[in-house]
C-alpha cells in the first residue's frame, strides 16, 4: 500500500496532468477567432429561396435526381456521396468521365466566396449549375434541361410552388433556379460542434475543469498551430480557412501528362461567365454580393494556385490536396513539414516555410486535427417534405 506521502505524490502528478496549458494572449485571440461554431445562419442574398423550406426541400429531392444528368444516368449524389461525408473518396473525381481534381466536400459552404478548387464559381449556386452541364461531371445542356422541367410533372409542380409561378420560357432562367434550389438545400450541410469548439469555448471563460477535458496532445498540436506553425496563415477563422488561394508545391501537371493552371484559369472562368454575380441572375439588387467578383485581379502567381479548404471534419475526407495525391494527413503533415521550396513560385507570395516537424510534433498535429471532427450531417429522409402533398 501507497504510504501518505505516495499517495499525496500521486494524486499531485494526477493533478498536473489534467492541468490545461497556460495560454499567452496572443494566442487566446488566435484560439478565439476559431469560431464560434456553429455560425449563425445567414440567407444568401444573391439567392432569392436561400433559407426557404420549399426550396430546401426541392433542393434535396434535385440533388438525388438523374434528370438532371445527360441520359439520366448520374447525380449530384454520385460524387457527393452522404456516407462519405459528401465526398467519394476517390483520388479524382469519376462521373460521365474521369476527372483531374479530388471531389470536394459539401458541407459548410455558405462560409465560402469562391467555389472549386480554382474558385471558377463566385456563388454556390453557379457551382451547382457548372456541376449539371460540365461533360465531365453531368453532362446536360441548358435548353433539354429546362425542356426536362417543363415537362415532368414533379418537377415543374415544385417549381411552382418553390419560386410562385410556371417555369419560365427563358432556359436559362429556369436552369439558373433549378441551381438556386440546389443551393438551397447545400446551405443546410453545417458540420456539428467538435471537441476543439469545446474547449475553445472553455478557454474564453477561464473554465479550466472544461478546458481540462481536451487531450494534453491536441494542445499541444493546437500550440503548434497557432504558433511556429503559422498554420491560422491560411486555416483561419471558424471554419479553417480563409477561402484564399495558395501554391502550396504540388504539382500542377495531371495524371494525363496536362496542365492543370488552377486559379489561373478558375478566376478567368468565372468573370467570363454571364451566371456570376455581376449578371443578370444574381436576386441582390445593390450587387453588393458581386463586390469580390468585381475587384478580383489575374495575376501570374496565380497559376497553379487552389482554394484553401476547411479543415473542420478533414479526417473523413481524404485522399487530400487537389489532386487527390496525399493518401493520409500524416502525408499531407510530411509534404509541409518537408516542403520542397523550388516548387513554389518565385514572385508570388512565399507564405510558406518547411515545418521541419519532429515525429513528436506530428502526432500532436495530427492529435489536434482529430480533434476537428464533426459529424457530417445526413439528409433526414423521413423528415417531412413541404412539397409532398401537392407534388408527390
């Protein structure tokens, strides 16, 4: 049996290992400005049924529909898989046909201004539209698709109940809407609270027994983070990203031996576009949606640079990067830990350093990561659907 002062001795070491971190200001304020979580819902402006039951409604019923699709054959769901936490774990995407980027997750896009990984999309529903008619993906054509709307009773009774009348003799109009009910219904895909929006919380109150709670390797992967990692450069903010685009060093070339320009090509992309947000289909009559469209510049660095993704729920959405290269976050932690600096564009911003991270410090980051996961929400199948007793 432990004597009195073992079991003082024992009880003191229990103590100092449940203790939190002590935290500098600074670093309280980079903690703090990761959140808090969830957001509060904001309806999108340029969408004129963002928020809307009916919509969302008809939004998820589009989203599992092959109509959509080039011979009906694929949909939105195929790539965007629900047990996949909406991605298909595929390196690169495979629709109609194969693809050169990594399937991205759906969830948590009303955080973003720019969709894709090369941002060729200024608002969520143009990416869905983009999703429909590119070969690759969809393979529809505006004018059969909106024939298609007409046509099928389901769908054109929800549209009417959705946007309060017909659909329209403009095919264009009446795509740009099946896209906004897309929208809709993507919006409502929010990841849920983490063990990290915990103790964030925590922190900010001075609850040390909460605080406590959260694993001794996650703080000290989250010290890394905030601190020599420099990591909140570009994962900032309450969803882990800034929505910027970087040359992080990974190849630009594809498997097909192609060029795959990345922001170079997605801003051109999207300006030329007459469904971005400086057009005629954006429903914010100020355009004040439209303002980073609008100032938006080319520049060279530009090319091969992607949009930074989120890191909330980032276990269960590998394989990683854009093109789906990095097998495992321990590979993507090794590429920045070893970042091969002559990858890097040499007049463009070198916000990037290799980490030279010991085996230690990887563990810690990948403790922490883990420590962002939230489950991916599910659509409730069950739930009642608005439109159900007038469009069966």
């Amino acid at each position: 049996m432990l004597g009195l002062a073992g079991a003082l001795g024992v009880s003191a070491l229990h103590a100092a290992a449940a203790m939190p971190m002590d935290w500098t200001p600074s670093e309280r304020a980079r903690i703090a400005a990761h959140g808090p979580w969830p957001p509060a819902p904001a309806p999108d402006r340029s969408n004129r049924v963002s928020g809307q039951s009916a919509a969302i409604a008809f939004g998820q019923r589009l989203f599992f529909d092959g109509r959509l699709s080039a011979g009906a054959t694929v949909n939105c769901a195929g790539c965007h898989q629900p047990s996949r936490a909406w991605t298909d774990g595929r390196a690169t995407a495979q629709a109609l046909a194969p693809g050169v980027r990594n399937t991205q997750t759906l969830v948590n896009l009303p955080l973003q201004r720019w969709f894709g990984w090369g941002g060729s999309s200024d608002s969520l529903w143009m990416a869905s539209l983009r999703a429909i008619v590119d070969p690759r993906e969809m393979g529809a054509s505006v004018a059969p698709l909106a024939r298609r709307v007409r046509q099928h009773p389901d769908l054109s009774c929800a549209y009417r109940q959705v946007f309060e009348q017909a659909p329209p003799a403009d095919d264009d109009l009446l795509a740009v809407d099946i896209a906004k009910a897309l929208a809709a219904f993507q919006e409502t895909l929010v990841t849920a609270r983490t063990p990290f929006d915990a103790f964030r919380d925590a922190l900010l109150r001075n609850d040390h027994e909460a605080m406590a709670r959260y694993p001794a390797a996650a703080q000290r992967g989250l010290r890394l983070f905030v601190g020599r990692g420099n990591c909140t450069l570009c994962h900032g903010g309450p969803n882990f990203s800034h929505g910027a685009f970087h040359d992080t060093g990974v190849p630009f070339f594809t498997r097909r031996g192609e060029v795959d320009p990345g922001r170079h090509v997605g801003l051109r992309e999207a300006q030329a576009s007459p469904m971005n947000l400086l057009g005629r289909f954006n429903d914010d009559a100020s355009r004040d949606t439209a303002i980073a469209t609008r100032h938006a510049r080319l520049e060279h660095r530009h090319w091969g640079a992607w949009r930074t993704p989120s890191l909330r729920n980032v276990t269960a959405t590998a394989p990683y990067m854009h093109d789906g290269s990095f097998e495992t976050l321990r590979d993507v932690l090794l590429h920045y830990s070893d970042l091969p600096e002559e990858r890097l564009h040499a007049d463009g911003e070198r916000l990037l350093r290799p980490l030279r991270l010991s085996p230690a410090e990887l563990d810690d980051l990948l403790a922490f990561l883990r420590s962002l996961d939230g489950d991916a929400p599910l659509p409730d199948l069950n739930a009642r659907d608005p439109l159900q007793a007038r469009c069966p």
